[in-house]
C-alpha cells in the first residue's frame, strides 16, 4: 500500500509539472492532469487538496533550499568598521550571486514553473518578493555604513529598491531567456560593477 501511495503520488506530480508547463496554472485542469498520471479525481483528492496545493508541493521544497542558501550567503558581509570595509563587503555580497544563479539553473523547471506558470497561486510575486527581500538586507546594511560615508542622506528607500531590482531583474530575465549559469554569472558581474560604481558615487566613498 505505501508503495502504491508514493508511486501514484510521484505520477501526479510529474503530470502536473507537465501540465502547468504547458498551459500554466490557470489553464491547466485537474482532470487532464489525472488522466495523464493514469489516476482518477478521487484518487487525485486523496493526496491533494486542491491545485494550488499541488503546485505548491512543486514548488516549495526547492524554495526552501533557496531561501536557506540566500540566508547562509547573506551572512558575515555586516562587519563595518570603515569604508574600506564597505566596498569589500560590497564586492564579497555580489559575490554571494554566483552560487544563487547556479542553484536557480541546477532547479530550472521549477524555478521557470514558478516565473512563467504560477499565475493564480500564492507564487506568483516570486520576483517581488525576492527584491524587497533585497532591499531589505542592502537596508540593514547602509544603515551600518552610514558612519563610515561621507553622504549618507544620499541612500533613500527608492534608491535601495532601484539597485535590488536591477540585480534581481538582470538575473531573472538572463534566467528566462535561457542563458547557461556561466552565462548569467558573467552578465551579474558586469550588473555588480555598475552598482557598486553607483553606491561608492552616491556614498561618497
């Protein structure tokens, strides 16, 4: 019975990424999704809830391992104490990408099931989410470098989100238009150095 359970469990999973591929969240039905995985509506109830929850099963282990490997690059970038501390903190924080960018395309069917399928699902503000996540973090950080620049009136809320999101964009839309890992590593390097160049103008450092 357990055998039975996982493997019809794992169909409708698989039939289910398919699905939400090719039609997206909206558009791809319940039924279609059980007939491909060879079950019935019932059968499908009896380990889902509902659509949304199936795609949420997609999808959130492989966010969980994100958002622990984003909190784990995040760390011990916060030790300032002079400028010069400032622009290598800025420089090893870029860094951090590098590993992001190689898990997002190591996960890419889930990760482009989250960005071009999860209309109608609570995922559909990834993009979003991950920004103010950004400017959040860049937030806490100016905050620490303020004692240390010679313009710290010159970072602004709109600021902050300007830079996250340029970052976060750049990424996702290399991400979108197929590029390989080495490939968007390369253009968030360049994105990186634009940033850092307008952080140090702005700070006055």
């Amino acid at each position: 019975m357990p055998y039975e359970y996982e493997t019809t469990h794992s169909n409708i999973l698989k039939s289910a990424k398919k699905y939400f591929k090719k039609f997206g969240f909206r558009d791809a039905s319940i039924r279609s999704i059980c007939n491909d995985a060879g079950v019935t509506n019932g059968a499908f109830y009896a380990h889902f809830k509902s659509k949304e929850e199936l795609f949420d099963c997609l999808v959130r282990p492989c966010i969980k391992e994100f958002n622990s490997l984003y909190a784990a690059e995040e760390e011990g970038y916060f030790e300032i104490k002079s400028s010069t501390d400032i622009i290598k903190a800025f420089t090893e924080a870029y860094k951090s990408t590098d590993a992001l960018v190689s898990f997002i395309c190591s996960h890419r069917d889930i990760f482009l099931l989250i960005l071009e399928s999860s209309g109608g699902t609570s995922w559909e503000g990834f993009a979003e989410t991950l920004i103010k996540e950004e400017s959040k973090s860049m937030r806490s950080f100016f905050e620490l470098c303020k004692p240390y620049v010679k313009n710290p009136q010159n970072i602004s809320d709109s600021v902050i989100r300007l830079g996250s999101s340029f970052l976060i964009s750049s990424i996702l839309t290399s991400f979108k238009r197929g590029l390989s890992a080495d490939e968007i590593i390369k253009e968030s390097k360049e994105v990186s150095e634009f940033c850092i160049g307008g952080y140090k103008q702005l700070l006055g450092i």
